[in-house]
C-alpha cells in the first residue's frame, strides 16, 4: 500500500467517529478561515479526526440568480489556503468530470452531489484520481442502490491503473412528497452492509427543505439536526456532515439548514460521547 493510500484511508476511519464540517460555499478568506480554524481547535475532540469542506461551485442553485462561489480556479485556490493556515484535510464538490484532475491537485476527498451519484463519466473520473471519494446518496435511491456508485468509483481507479482511494457513502434523507426530507434509520446498518465502506451522515441537508424558502429558495429546520445527528450515530452512522456558519442567516446559500458554528462543539461533544456509548 503507498503512503498516499494509506493516508487517505484514515480519512474514513470505520473505527473512530469523524467529522466533515464547514461552509457550505466558499466565500471570502476571512470567513473561510475563521471556520476553519475554529475547527482545527476542535479536531483533537473528534476521536476520526475532521475534514474542512466548501464547495466552489454551488452548480444545482434552485435559481439562476443564486450565488455560486468562486468558480474552479479562485476556488481551489482558497481551499490551499485554509490548508496552509490549518492544517486540516480539504474536501470539496465536483459536479463535472472534467473538475475532478485539477481538484485532485488540491484537494484530500472529491464529493458527488446527491443528484449527480448515478453519473457514471464523474464517478469513474473521481475514482481514476485515487483520491478519497465520499458520494451522497439520491434523495431517490433505497440504500442498497449505492453499491453502484462504489464499484463506479473502483472501476475508475482500475482504468487508470490506480488502487482505489478511500470511499465513503452519505446519507442524506429521501424525499417524502413535494417539500421534506425524511431519514430513514434502517439505512445506516443496510449501506454499511451493502457497500462496505463507511457510512456518513449529512445532518444539515436532511433538515433541508427544498424550495420551500423565501422566492422558492431552499428552506430548512436547523433545529431538527442534533436530534437526527444523534439518532444516526447511535443507528450506525460512522461519520458526520455538518455545514455550519458563524452566521447562518446571513450565509448565501443554505442558511437555514446550517449549523451555527458556536454550537457545533456541544453538538459534536455530545455525538461523540453517544459513538463512544455505542460501540462498547
């Protein structure tokens, strides 16, 4: 195994809770890096360690005039500079094949977004990188339905004649009629079993309620989060997502299913001690 396989491993312990936490968009360094360095301040509390995300590009705005992020170039350009300044691994979001060598540059873990997890031409791009991979799962898809997009992700490796990165899966809530996501908790235990890889859970995004905001934003019920992130840990959840903000409110996307960045500590605190209870 080479040292880059094996560091990117231990981003996905499936034995020690970890947590992938940040905004949800890039904005400018200030903010950027106050996020990331009061997460620095807060690995050493997370048994799996913690992982900075921001996407560049929020490419799936439920309006044309939503702010998107920096773009590609500025982007991973800011995401260099938190890791300077932190320390700490980098995630962020691909949308299009084509983004996936040049984030690999910069960054530690590709995302797929929950609505691209079916795109075979990303998932084999990601995968040929050999850099970790987490990949949301469709708000649509039943959790076995995953297994798909880990063996894309492997055989993208393969064509490359790469070994496979570090894989993770997210759950991330299904749809239930037109405007809320509901999490099931059956689906911990059944992806963990199905993809044998580590299961995430997206605590923000599944209290979101798409397009139920102000002018047809996207909506959400940030106070729904610590009752479901402990739920997840307890069902099987092995890893956390959390976007979170020093000022929700104000963020320009996904405001409303943030987490405040001054209660994140009690809450990972608290989720911590619920992995630690049990895994005796």
């Amino acid at each position: 195994m080479t040292e880059s396989s094996v560091v990117a491993e231990a981003l996905f312990p499936s034995d020690r809770l970890f947590l992938i936490a940040g905004p949800c968009q890039l904005e400018d360094d200030t903010l950027n890096l106050q996020v990331g360095e009061a997460l620095a301040r807060r690995a050493e509390q997370v048994p799996g360690g913690v992982i900075f995300k921001a996407s560049f590009d929020k490419a799936n705005r439920s309006n044309v005039d939503g702010v998107r992020g920096p773009g590609l170039d500025a982007g991973l350009a800011a995401l260099d500079r938190v890791r300077t300044a932190t320390g700490l691994p980098i995630l962020t979001d691909v949308h299009e094949a084509g983004q996936c060598a040049p984030a690999a540059d910069v960054v530690d873990v590709l995302q797929i977004p929950a609505f691209l997890c079916r795109q075979t031409d990303l998932l084999l791009a990601a995968g040929a990188t050999g850099k970790a991979v987490n990949v949301k799962k469709g708000q649509w898809m039943h959790p076995e339905g995953m297994m798909g997009a880990v063996r894309k992700v492997e055989a993208g490796a393969a064509l490359a004649g790469r070994r496979a990165g570090a894989l993770a899966v997210t759950e991330r809530g299904t749809f239930f009629g037109y405007g809320d996501l509901v999490v099931d908790m059956r689906a911990f235990p059944r992806m963990r079993e199905a993809c044998q890889v580590p299961v995430i859970f997206d605590a923000t995004h599944s209290v979101q309620r798409p397009g139920q905001g102000a002018g047809g934003t996207s909506g959400g019920a940030r106070e729904f989060i610590p009752p479901l992130t402990f739920a997840a840990v307890a069902a099987g959840a092995q890893g956390l997502f959390l976007e979170t903000h020093p000022r929700p409110d104000m963020a320009p996307s996904d405001g409303p299913n943030m987490m405040s960045l001054e209660a994140l500590p009690d809450l990972v605190k608290r989720a911590v001690d619920i992995w630690d209870r049990a895994s005796r």
